[in-house]
C-alpha cells in the first residue's frame, strides 16, 4: 500500500503504483499515473496526461505536467512521459507536449534535474542526462543520453544536443551540438570535445584518441566543411563513436551546426 498524507489532495482517477508515497499538500491530478516506489515530497503539483516511472523522488515545489508555454496551443490532450529513477529537485518545471507538435514531451530514465531546471513542450530527453540549476530547453530540444548542461545555460526551441555533450554554465545554445562535443559561451561556440565525460563514462583511451583526431580533421582549415566530413566518414568508418558524429551531422536538422569560435 502507498502512503498519502492526509493533507495532500490525489484525485481518485490517478493511477498510483505499489508503495508510492505522497508527501503534504501535494496535488495529484486525475489523469495522472505514478510508478512503484515513487516518492513525492511535500508541495508537488502533478496535472494533465502525466506518467512518471518508477523510483522517482519529485522535490518541493516542483510543477510536472503543465500545459505548453506555447501561443497556438490549442488545448488538446497533450503528454508529459518520465522514466524511472529520475531525480526531481525543488521548482523544477516539465510541460505536456503541444499541438503543434509531437503533443508528448519524453523524459528517459536516471535523469537528474536540478533546482529550477524547466523542460519545455515537445522535448525529447534521454536517459541519464543532467540539468543543473536553472537550466531551460526550448520547445522541441533534443537531449542525448548522458548530456550535461551546467547552470543558467540554455538551449533555443529545435535544437540537437549529441549524447554525452557538455554545455558550460551560461551557455547560450542556438545552434546543435554534435555527440560528445563541448560548448561554451553566448552564443555557444564549440571548445573541443568533452574529454573530461568521456574519461569519466570509461571510454577506452583508443576510443578517445580516434575521437580526438576525427575532431582535428572536421574542424580543420582545409577544404570545405562538407569535404572533410566525407573524408572523416570515409577514414573512419569502422569507428562507432565517429561514425555517430558524422550522423549526427548530415541528419536533416531545424538548426545550424555549432562551430567553434575560430578553425582549429
């Protein structure tokens, strides 16, 4: 059996998991399902088509569910999906999808989103990604398994961010970031590639080192930029983490490629 506090408010349409625990002065709407073992603190406010997974601890003040911040939104039935085990903290905000849309924003799994961190419509997360505090994705971001993205930065409506990419404090993202690449400043140019996570992830040093010179060559001067990444391609073919990278790139895209600062 789960555990409500007296003083929350669950409506008796939402779907509660095995042993979920619902904290005071909560709000659970009716069209809400909660997994096993999920835990909401005091003060969480949960609405609309919203599923959360199991194993999640959702921190005060946090706001889940809520309609799209977007002005052709029409009101329609849209959803808010979340994996299991993901950390929540206090003021955190994830909307539905919209209408003009997909209609469903999609959380993956072993997530961690800090204080303030906001999620907007039609976003598409991975698993183990990490928002810091106060980190926003615009409507319909892409976020790649294993990404970070540091505190007050924030990424523009459409964008790509490759898995395991690291975007610095600040940061202003209005172009995609390819896999495993690092980006600072405002706008966000590309640094390098996020060494640092790839070392920490346990990517072989062989793994990293191919990485490294594929980098050199796409960003080198060169040539055009269309002509080193079929070289890449060409060279590289046999590595997976490359080959991701030169994908990640030639995918159709709504946004332009972060380049870095100056040619390398």
């Amino acid at each position: 059996m789960g555990k409500i506090h007296p003083l929350a408010s669950v409506d008796k349409g939402a779907q509660l998991g095995e042993d979920v625990e619902i904290g005071s002065y909560c709000i659970v709407g009716p069209q809400v399902k909660l997994g096993a073992r999920t835990r909401l603190q005091s003060h969480v406010n949960i609405e609309g088509l919203t599923e959360i997974g199991e194993d999640c601890v959702v921190h005060p003040f946090a706001s889940l569910g809520g309609p799209p911040q977007h002005a052709a939104h029409r009101g329609d039935d849209t959803r808010l999906i979340i994996g299991d085990r993901n950390l929540i903290r206090e003021y955190v905000t994830m909307n539905t999808g919209s209408s003009v849309g997909s209609g469903v924003t999609k959380v993956g799994s072993d997530g961690m989103f800090y204080t303030g961190a906001h999620v907007a419509h039609d976003c598409v997360v991975g698993d183990r990604v990490l928002l810091t505090n106060l980190a926003t994705l615009g409507g319909h971001v892409t976020v790649g398994d294993y990404a970070i993205i540091s505190g007050l930065a924030g990424v523009h409506q459409f964008s790509r961010v490759g898995r395991y990419a690291f975007i610095g404090a600040g940061a202003i993202v209005v172009r995609d970031v390819i896999p495993y690449g690092s980006v600072w400043g405002n706008h966000a140019h590309l640094e390098g590639l996020n060494l640092v996570g790839l070392k920490r992830r346990g990517f072989s040093r062989e793994q990293i080192n191919t990485l490294r010179v594929a980098y050199r060559l796409l960003f080198a001067e060169e040539g055009s930029f269309q002509e080193r990444v079929d070289e890449v391609a060409e060279t590289y073919a046999d590595a997976p983490e490359v080959m991701e990278v030169i994908d990640f790139i030639r995918a159709d895209a709504n946004r332009p490629l972060c380049m870095p600062a100056r040619e390398v």
